[in-house]
C-alpha cells in the first residue's frame, strides 16, 4: 500500500511542503543576514571588526536555516510511523474520554452539554417527518422489535436500586410499611419526577406518606393477578371476554381499549417491559399489541384500533398514556419514543376548534370527558420530556373556560352551552386539568372545586367520579385528602372480590358499565389504589422543583 495515500504525514507530501516552510525561513533568515552584514561591514571600516551581536544574529540564521533545510525533514521522514501512532491514538483517547464523560453525566446535563455544543447552529422547527417515521415505525415492526430498548429504567436507581417489581409478596409489602419516610426519602422520590414513586423505594416512601396501607396494596396485588390470568394469548385484553364468573361487557371489539386500560394498572405500579419482575411478559405483550394496532399516516399514530360506538377518542386518550407512561420508565427505547411522539401528533392534530375533543374530531364539539383523558395523555408525555404543543394546551384552557358553571371556575359542566349543570364527576375532571394546566393551590376556583368535592365524598357506586377526585384530593392534600382517601380505600378494600376464579375484581355498580363490563370497575379501582405512587402530589412538587421548560413545545 503507497502511504502516502493513507497517513497524513506521508514521506513526499510533507517533504515538499515542509521544504517550501523552510526555503521561507531560509528567504527570511538571509535578508536579516544581508543587513546585518551590511551594518557589520560599515562598523567594521570604523571600528576594525564586527560587533558581538552581529556574530550572534548571523550564527543563530545559519542554525535556522540548517533546521528546516535539513534537520526537520530528516527527523520526520525517519519518524513518520511514530507521529502517525501518536496522533492517532491522541485521537481515539480522547473521543473516548469525552463519551466516558458523557455517559457519567446526569441525563439533564448531557442534553445541557449537546445544548451547547450545537448553540450557534441556527435553529431548525421541530417537526415530524412523516416518510421517515412511516418508515422506521410500522406496527408489525414495533411487534417484532425488541421492547427493552436499552433495558434502562429511569426511576429504578434511587438509595437500593432495586424497582417495585421486586416487591412481589404480599409479605414484604406489609414489612416495608413498617418504617417512616425521612425527609431524605422523600426528597430523593420527587427528584424524579412525576413519576419518581413508582421504583421500590419510592412506593415504599409514598404509601406510607400519603395514605397507602398493607390492605390496599393486597388489593392491589389480588387485582393485578387478576388481570394477569385473563389476559390473551396476543397480549390483549377484551371487554367481552374477562374470564369465569365475571360480568363481561356488550363490547364485542375495542380490544386497544380494554388493553390500556389493564396495562395502565401494571405501569401504575411501576412494573415495566424492560425491567425482571412477575408482569414483566405481560407488559411487554400488551405494548406489542397497542403497537401493533396502530395506524400510522402522515407523521401520526391513530391508535384507536377497531372501536365501537363512540369509544374511539377514549381508547386514544388511554392508549397514549400507556405508550407515554412506558417512554418515561424506559427513556432510552426510540421506538417508544417515536411512537408516543405520533400519537401525541394525531391528537393535538384533531383537537377541535373549540379546544376540546369528542366522538368524532375535529367535527364534534368538545365534551368534558372525553377532554380529561386527552389532557391526562399530553400530561404523561410532557412528564416523558416528549413535546407537546404550547397552544394547544392553551387553547384546551379556553375549553374549559366555555364549561365552567360559575365565574370562579369551581364548577363544571358536561358540554358548553346556555344551559350549563354542573356535574360531580365533570368537575372532577376539569379541576384535575386545571391543576396540571397550572392553577396554583391559591386559585380561588380551585378551592371553591376541592371544597365542593370534599362536601359531596367518595361515591359508593361511580368508579369513574372517584377515580378523577381521588387524583385532585391527593394533589390538593391535607386534611380534605386525609378524610377522603380513608373513607375511599377502605370501602375498595372491603368490596373486593377476594374467593373463586374472580377474585382480585370488583363487580361493576357504576354507571353505563354494561359496555366494557368488569374490567373497567377493576382497573379504575385498582388505578385508584395506586394513587399514593403513581403521580406524585403536584403541588408538593411544585414546591421543590420549577416545571421542565423542555416538556412543552412552544408555537
């Protein structure tokens, strides 16, 4: 092989140019020399002989000219292979130093880093390619592919490391309540994030702070084995099919309905597709089939499979929280990443005019309901550092505005209009939005809305009213918190199924369940159960941390 193809420091190259760096030295040294053999001759007729510091001057040229002449080109000629070597592997040490660095860094700090590294290059929209994202995420790859990702998960590494899945016995639940939360405890949890409750140490520290007891996590357990033991071979859950002796629901399909709402109940509690643990096969399948469900077109992920009747914006709403709330607890998975970036892009493209969603968007009104489980969505991908449109939040902030019944914005309604009742469960999910939307706990609407909740209680039949104000109570705390999460959590407990095949469900007593039956007064009662750890109460964590600036995109 000719070297001087290959290295830099090639033989004939660096000889003629270090040759025509020395002829200019050369040039430059005899014109000084010149002058001052010049002056020497002058001051020689007057004074007999040269002055020191002409001799000087002329032995150092001579020197100078004898280096790049002659001296330099030799040395790197029979040196050659030694710089290459050396300048090679100063190379490789030092881009491997600065990826050894990188991978140390905290994840915030590395995104600061390459926030700098790339500061002057002029900004670029973010945007979806749509041919590009078709390309790498089809559903039948997403089925296909491996669902571990980097097998890292973000909340798993607080003081023991160890995840909740490994808090598998009903037995060592009951132990690990025994001891108090320090403060430390605490502060380490909500230093994750949203989410920070759902390792093993940060579900031990939240139950017992806000609420949770040994029966309440039995139950939580009885309910997630349940579910377990009635999921499909293919990973999905059915409405219509939940297994002996429980009431099944009159949806025939709706299937990614049905599988979000189960798999919400496995990510509650903090158990992941990419970490060991007893659900571990079961989330993983479950994820495969919302994905595989999945209809991507033009940079969007519909992911409302075949639903019936008017479920499809729900089934949306759900599954995109599972995808977001899977993305956040394994950060590293692109493929997650990329999905959760497309289903966010399908709802913030169909949101209505209004602010709202419905049954059929954008051409349908918004209604508050169906409004809830799209906020809670952009919510879970905003607390997965996914973008989400700046104005489309405000203008779901508008929405509400249109449904409040008093002018505090206590009080809510099912759908704008000029007759506007307010309803219990409504006002939960609009208070619940308001919350994360950003009203502060000073908001007068807000307390007016919390007091009202607290003065109505826990209902003994509408999962789906207490599911939203179990949330709001929680993020309000205090005393109203204390007294409603006692009633609640004790009546759950006691209306559990806990003998024959059955057992760990709830039988349905809320209203409109006949159509998915069962599974929907389970999951709610079991997502309600998990509320302790599976967000962390919003105002205490406003207090300690300011909002991620990154986690909305601004327009």
């Amino acid at each position: 092989m000719d070297n001087s193809d290959t290295f830099p420091f090639a033989t004939k190259p660096v000889a003629q140019r270090d040759t025509a760096e020395g002829a200019s030295a050369q040039n430059s040294a005899a014109s000084v020399l010149q002058q001052v053999a010049h002056r020497s001759k002058t001051r020689r007729r007057r004074h007999g002989r040269a002055p020191g510091w002409a001799t000087w001057v002329s032995r150092k040229a001579r020197l100078t000219r004898t280096f790049f002449s002659h001296t330099l080109p030799v040395w790197l000629r029979s040196h050659r292979d030694e710089v290459v070597s050396y300048a090679v592997s100063g190379l490789v040490i030092g881009l491997a130093c600065l990826l050894m660095a990188l991978w140390a860094l905290p994840p915030g700090s590395a995104n600061d880093f390459f926030g700098l590294v790339v500061s002057a290059v002029e900004d670029v929209p973010e945007t979806l390619d749509a041919t590009e994202l078709e390309e790498i995420v089809q559903p039948e790859v997403l089925r296909e592919s491996d669902l571990n990702g980097n097998m890292k998960q973000l909340l798993s590494d607080l003081d023991d490391g160890e995840t909740s899945s490994e808090m598998d016995s009903i037995e060592e639940r009951d132990l690990t309540l025994d001891l108090e939360p320090t403060d430390a405890d605490l502060e380490a949890v909500f230093k994750k994030g949203e989410f920070g409750g759902r390792s093993k140490a940060g579900r031990r520290a939240a139950l017992k702070r806000f609420g949770g007891t040994a029966d309440s996590e039995r139950a939580v357990t009885l309910g997630l084995q349940w579910l377990k033991r009635i999921q499909r071979d293919d990973g999905s859950w059915s409405f219509a099919d939940q297994g002996p002796e429980a009431t099944p629901g009159s949806l025939q399909r709706t299937e990614v309905g049905a599988t979000s709402l189960a798999l919400l109940c496995f990510l509650g509690a903090g158990h992941t597709h990419a970490v060991d643990g007893p659900y571990r096969e079961t989330v993983q399948k479950a994820l495969a089939f919302i994905g595989a469900s999945a209809s991507i077109q033009q940079g969007m992920a519909d992911l409302r499979g075949d639903f019936e009747g008017n479920s499809g914006m729900y089934v949306q709403g759900l599954a995109t929280i599972c995808l977001s709330e899977a993305h956040a607890l394994d950060p590293g998975n692109e493929d997650l990443r990329k999905l959760t970036e497309m289903a966010v892009a399908f709802i913030e493209r169909v949101q209505g005019s209004d602010g709202g969603w419905r049954y059929r968007p954008p051409r349908d009104a918004g209604d508050t309901s169906v409004v809830g489980w799209q906020v809670m969505a952009l919510q879970s991908a905003r607390a997965g550092r996914i973008s989400v449109s700046s104005s489309g939040l405000r203008d779901v902030k508008l929405f509400l505005k249109s449904v409040q019944v008093d002018k505090q914005g206590g009080l809510y309604a099912y759908m704008a209009g000029n007759n506007l009742r307010e309803k219990p469960s409504m006002t939960a999910v609009a208070l619940l939005c308001r919350m994360y939307l950003g009203w502060k706990q000073e908001h007068e609407g807000l307390k007016k809305g919390v007091q009202h909740l607290s003065v109505i209680g826990p209902s003994r039949n509408d999962i789906y009213y207490n599911y939203y104000a179990t949330q709001v109570m929680h993020h309000w705390g205090g005393d109203l918190w204390e007294k409603w999460n006692n009633e609640l959590r004790d009546h759950l407990v006691r209306t559990q199924i806990t003998d024959g095949p059955a057992a760990g469900s709830w039988a349905p007593t809320a209203p409109h369940h006949e159509g998915p039956g069962q599974i929907y007064q389970t999951t709610l009662s079991i997502l309600t159960l998990e509320v302790y750890y599976r967000h962390l109460p919003l105002y205490q964590k406003l207090e300690q941390a300011a909002d991620d600036p990154d986690q909305v995109r601004r327009e």
